[in-house]
C-alpha cells in the first residue's frame, strides 16, 4: 500500500510532547521531529513488487498524493517501474539486455559490436525514455551515410530489440523505432554457377574433400550442415543424409556443435548415386574416427561428448573456417586450371565459395520446375518469402507469352 507520510511531525506524538509551533494549529496538534525542517517534508512510502521498501520525498503534500495514487495504480496492474530503472542511461540497460538476452555466438558478437560502434556514441548516455523518434531517424540519416542498407540492419536490430525490451519492462510506453524506415539494401541477384564450373569444382577437390564437395553440389547443404554431419547421420542404403546439427566456428575459440539454423533446417537430404558413391569412397579412404567436441545442440545442456564427423581437416580434427579457406582457395586454383585443359573458355568467378554450390542446387531445381515450396524445404529457408527473394528471378520465363495466354483465352 501507498501512503504518504509527514517527515517533519511525529504520527504517535504523546500527550507529554511539545506541540510544533510553526505548524500546529487550534484544532490539530502537531509534534516535531527530529527532522523537522530538513528535507523535504512529505514522503510516500511503499514496498515495490518484490517486497522492497522504497521511499521517496516531496515538497508537497499535493505531489506525494499524487504519486502514491499512481504507485499504487502501478502496482495494481503489474505495471511498476523503479524509478532509477527509467533514469537509467541507455548503455546500462543495453548491457544488462546483451548480457541476458539469448544469442548465437556469432550473433552475440555481432550485436556487441553493433552496439558499441554504432549505437553507444549516439545514445549510450541517455535514458531510453528520452529518445525520440526523430532522434532514431536522424541516426538512421547519419549511420546510412558510412554503413551499406545491409550492414545498417543489425546495429538496427540491436536498437530496436533494446527498445522492445524497453517497452516491455515498462520503462517506456512506446518503441520510437516503430515507424521509421530504412533505405532498402540492392541484393544483387544470384547468378548460378555453370554446370561444367561445378564439374571442375567436384573433379579439382582433393582427395579428403571431393566427396563433401559433390555432397554439397548435389544436396544444398550449407557449410556447418555439411561439416556438423556426423557418420550416423549418412544412410547409403536409404540414400539420405539426415540435417539434425551444424559445425558452427566462432570468431575466437574452438568449434562446436550448434542447432541449425532454424527449424525449418532440420531435414533429410535425398542423395544421387553418385554422390552415394563418394561418400563410400570417402569411409573407405578417411574412416570416420572419434573425436572430442562440445555439443550445444540443447542450449540448456551443453556437454563435451564423442563425435565421428563424417569430414575431417588434414588434421583429423573439426574443420576450421580458416583451413577450408586455404582448402577451397586450391580448388579454385586447380577447377581453373582443368577448364583451361578442357578447352573451355569458363572459369571460376571471382568471390566464388561453398555457398555458391547450394545456389547451383536451387537453380537446378528451378530449372526443372520446382516449386518455391520444394526449394524451400530442401534448402531449409525459414520462409518461403527468403526463397523467393533469392531465386525470383530464376523463375521468369525465357520470353513474355502473356498477350498469347491472353488471346486464347478470349479467342
């Protein structure tokens, strides 16, 4: 309960006290206390919802029952806020936000560097109730000028996301990043690979690498899918390959085995005979061994466990962003190299990666009338609106029929 009590006078004077002379009056007689004079005289009193007394002080009597009212509304609704909570400066609850809230590690870094580089220097000292939104589209303004639209999106998330918990804890009423627009990214669009570009590929790939490599081609898989496989994973006689984990490599420390990356990734990969062919080539030259790695896979349990990876680096250990970097760079080398020996005027485009294997599967698959649909449960996309955006393009027709559609219709 809420009340409002006078510091400067006792609430159980006994009848041998002095009455205070400043402000006893003839029908009401008022005892000082120790304090009378010092401070502000009327105080509110109350214990917040986890049971904490607090108090706090006003000049008068007016505003404390004004604010006790209010308290006591708050604390009725479930809605109470401290009041050194809403003063809190934006960096401060930022932290506290980053440092509980739920991330990737890859995510987590990224946020913290989001929020130091771009967000801090411009709203780390003010409490987050002070931010306006206009103050967020003159950011928007400013960081658009040294970030590309894509780059802005996640010092943007990061923003918004502090703000919504903002909002949710009743610091403020509303998010000022609600109706503020940012300047749209140009995603270039996919250009699949050439056919004969992905046979050098596969046929340029070492030994240890050629059956990943054909994997990759042939099912989609993306890097940590195809790297977090562990040999269980691989059915030859079910000619499947089953998507439950993804090798994730931090930007410091050791791999790890993490969730995919959503639920939609979790699948079962159909695989060609001949991609069936290698991978039993591969068993046979690279038997799987046991290694020791730590399972994130249940966030809530992570545990250091036995793991036989189906593909191992030179070093029979989880392969490192690092190392297949170099790996793929002499694969590249060497695909150019057999195009040139085959005559063929095509080479390997420049930024070429792994990735760049899954989006020749998803062309395929276009090709020969997949739907957006089907892609998108083979790919593992979340959406079928990411798909979509990816591949729209890939399934315009060749020529514009409309007028003909038409005529038969109305002929």
């Amino acid at each position: 309960m809420a009340e409002v009590y006078d510091r400067w006078h006792k609430s159980r004077p006994s009848e041998d006290d002095k009455p205070c002379g400043e402000h006893s009056s003839k029908t009401r007689k008022l005892v000082p206390t120790s304090e009378h004079g010092v401070g502000k005289r009327w105080q509110v009193r109350y214990r917040d919802a986890a049971g904490v007394q607090r108090k706090e002080n006003f000049a008068k009597k007016f505003d404390a029952d004004t604010r006790a009212s209010a308290v006591q509304a708050e604390l009725d609704a479930g809605t109470y806020v401290d009041k050194t909570k809403r003063r809190q400066d934006f960096r401060t609850f930022a932290e506290e936000w980053r440092t509980s809230a739920t991330h990737r590690e890859r995510t987590e870094g990224n946020v913290e560097r989001a929020l130091r580089l771009h967000v801090y220097p411009t709203f780390g000292s003010q409490p987050p109730g002070s931010i306006r939104r206009s103050d967020v589209r003159a950011w928007v303004k400013d960081r658009s000028e040294i970030l590309a639209p894509i780059s802005l999106r996640t010092p943007w998330n990061a923003l918004a996301a502090v703000m919504n918990a903002a909002v949710a804890d009743g610091i403020i009423t509303s998010n000022p990043c609600h109706g503020v627009e940012l300047p749209e990214p140009r995603r270039a669009e996919v250009v699949p690979l050439e056919p004969l570009v992905v046979k050098a590929l596969m046929g340029a790939a070492s030994e240890r690498y050629t059956a990943p490599v054909r994997l990759d081609a042939t099912t989609g898989l993306r890097g940590g899918e195809l790297f977090g496989l562990e040999d269980h994973h691989v059915d030859l006689d079910a000619m499947e390959a089953v998507v439950e984990q993804q090798l994730i490599g931090p930007d410091k420390g050791v791999p790890y085995l993490g969730p995919p990356k959503t639920d939609k990734s979790y699948r079962t990969a159909r695989l060609a005979p001949s991609t069936a062919e290698a991978i039993k080539l591969h068993r046979e030259m690279f038997p799987p061994r046991e290694i020791e790695i730590e399972d994130r896979t249940d966030p809530r349990n992570p545990r250091w466990r036995k793991a036989r990876l189906l593909f191992l680096s030179e070093v029979n250990a989880p392969v490192r962003r690092g190392s297949w970097a170099k790996a793929w760079a002499r694969i590249v080398k060497r695909a150019n190299k057999l195009l040139g020996e085959w005559g063929s005027p095509l080479r390997v485009p420049a930024g070429t990666t792994l990735h760049d294997l899954r989006h020749f599967f998803a062309s395929v698959l276009i090709k020969h009338g997949a739907t957006v649909k089907k892609v998108q449960r083979l790919l593992g996309h979340a959406k079928p609106s990411i798909t979509w955006d990816l591949y729209v393009h890939l399934w315009e027709d060749d020529e514009d029929e409309t007028a003909g559609i038409i005529e038969a219709v109305l002929t």
